[in-house]
C-alpha cells in the first residue's frame, strides 16, 4: 500500500521539486499540497496523512513541526531554523505520542558525508571554522547545515579559535559563533549551497568541500527520508544517523 504524504510549502522551490518527484512514483501518494493560506491542522485531520513534509520557512518551522506532531502524524522537517531548544521540545513530544519522525538539515548525501567526517577529523585538529555559501534570497543565516556541522565538531575535542585574539573593528567581523564554532554565511547570486570546513594546526589546514549545484541533489535524501520514516518511532535529527 502506498504511504499517503501531505507537502506543507508545497509551491516553493523544494516543495515542488518534492511534489513532481511523488508524482511519478507509486510507492507514495501525495493527498495535497499546501500553502501560506491552508489551515494545516485541518487538512491533515480530514487527509489523515501517513507523514507530512514540512518545506516552509524559518519563522514557521517549529509551529507547523508542532501542529503535525500534535495530529498524531509523522513529520519529515526539512525546513532550516529549529533552535536546539525547539528541537528538544518536538522531541519530547514525539516521545509522549511515540512517534517517529526526522529533522534533516540537509538531504544531500554529500553534504551529510561532510559533516560526518568533519565530525571524524575534529578529533585531530585543535582549531575549525566554517564557511556557507547560499543564494541571496536565502532567508534565514547561518544554515541549518551549519548549525548541525557545528553541533557535531563541538562534540569532540576541537576548541575553535581560542588562541586567536582578533578584536573586532567591526561587529561581526570575525563571524558569529554556534556552541563556540565560528560560523561564516556568504549570501550571493551564483551559489546555491556550498559549505566548506577549515581546520588548522601549527603549519598546516585542512578543508574539506561541499558544493550543491542542483537542487535535485536532495531528492535521493528525500526518498530515502520517506522510506526510513515509516520504521521509526522517535524522532531523529539529522539524516547522518540513518544512512
Ligand atoms: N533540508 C534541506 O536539505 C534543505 C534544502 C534547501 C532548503 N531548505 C529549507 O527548506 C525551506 C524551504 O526552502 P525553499 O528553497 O523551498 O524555499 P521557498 O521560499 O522557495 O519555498 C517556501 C514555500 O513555503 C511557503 N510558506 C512559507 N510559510 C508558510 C507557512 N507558514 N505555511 C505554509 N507554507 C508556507 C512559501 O509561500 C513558499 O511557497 C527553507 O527553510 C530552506 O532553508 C532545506
């Protein structure tokens, strides 16, 4: 029997990519799509969806990530701008209704793979920073991928840049920081999401790159997001612990 999906964000460039994609397969059948203007509550109490796909924005993650919980329905989060506060609440609840669920901060296999093994080399170098490229109508700074990058490096031993005593001129020079990593985000016509990694030790660095040049890069995350959900009953954050 095919898994009956709801898209929420459904017209936006993700959501679409994601729509099309489930249009062609038999596997899942896409109840609806919806927008800015549905009450979401109410079309998952009368679509009765198996998951929900949310592709929004920032601002509205965590409200929609809540209503999806809250229905009793899987949600598959790929929308950026969850705090880690936020992220442990939803995964509260989800444990109270013991429901699965994933947050993905990015579906693409490459960049999942660079955090993982920026995660790895963290172990060997005493300093690391972060640099994200994204296109210039990118809502939201830093990245969602930045953040987990940063939650995973800060994991390890790596103490980013303690040593370096820059004082800033300008507020803002040196980058913002995540649980003591510096983060530094580019919005810029040309990129559509690249994330480099620089780690440093007496004499030497190290970078490790992640360059996506097609959205279509995510939809075998997606796919793979959809097949793993069905299985799980909490919620996971981050599709690194499911490939
Ligand atoms: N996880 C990933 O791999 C990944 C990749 C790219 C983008 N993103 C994130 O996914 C989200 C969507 O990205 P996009 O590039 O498709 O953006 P987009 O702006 O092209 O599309 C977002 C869509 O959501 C709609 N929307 C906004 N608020 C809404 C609400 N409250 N309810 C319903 N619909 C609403 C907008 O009208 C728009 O159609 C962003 O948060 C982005 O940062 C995640």
């Amino acid at each position: 029997m095919s898994v009956k999906i709801i898209i929420n964000g459904a017209y936006g460039k993700m959501g679409s990519l994601l729509s099309e994609a489930l249009m062609q397969t038999r596997d899942y059948h896409l109840l609806a799509r919806c927008g800015r203007q549905d009450d979401l509550a109410a079309i998952i109490r009368q679509k009765k969806p198996d998951v929900v796909v949310e592709l929004t924005s920032a601002e509205a993650v965590y409200a929609n990530a809540k209503t999806i919980i809250e229905q009793g329905v899987k949600p598959l989060i790929g929308s950026s701008g969850l705090t880690l506060a936020q992220i442990e609440e939803l995964e509260k609840i989800s444990q109270e209704k013991k429901l699965g669920g994933i947050i993905a901060p990015n579906f693409s296999l490459g960049a999942i793979l660079l955090m993982k093994y920026a995660e790895e080399i963290a172990h060997y170098y005493p300093q690391v920073e972060i640099i994200e490229m994204h296109h210039d109508y990118k809502k939201d700074a830093p990245s969602g991928t930045a953040l987990k990058t940063a939650e995973m490096l800060a994991k390890t031993h790596c103490k980013t840049a303690p040593a370096v005593q820059s004082k800033e001129s300008i507020a803002g020079a040196t980058g913002c920081r995540h649980q003591n990593i510096a983060i530094h985000s580019l919005r810029l016509p040309g990129f559509i999401a690249r994330q480099d990694v620089i780690f440093a030790d007496q004499g030497e660095t190290l970078s490790i790159s992640h360059n996506l040049i097609d959205r279509k890069a995510m939809l075998p995350g997606m796919m793979l997001s959809l097949k793993k959900i069905q299985h799980l009953d909490h919620l996971v954050y981050g599709l690194e612990n499911l490939i």
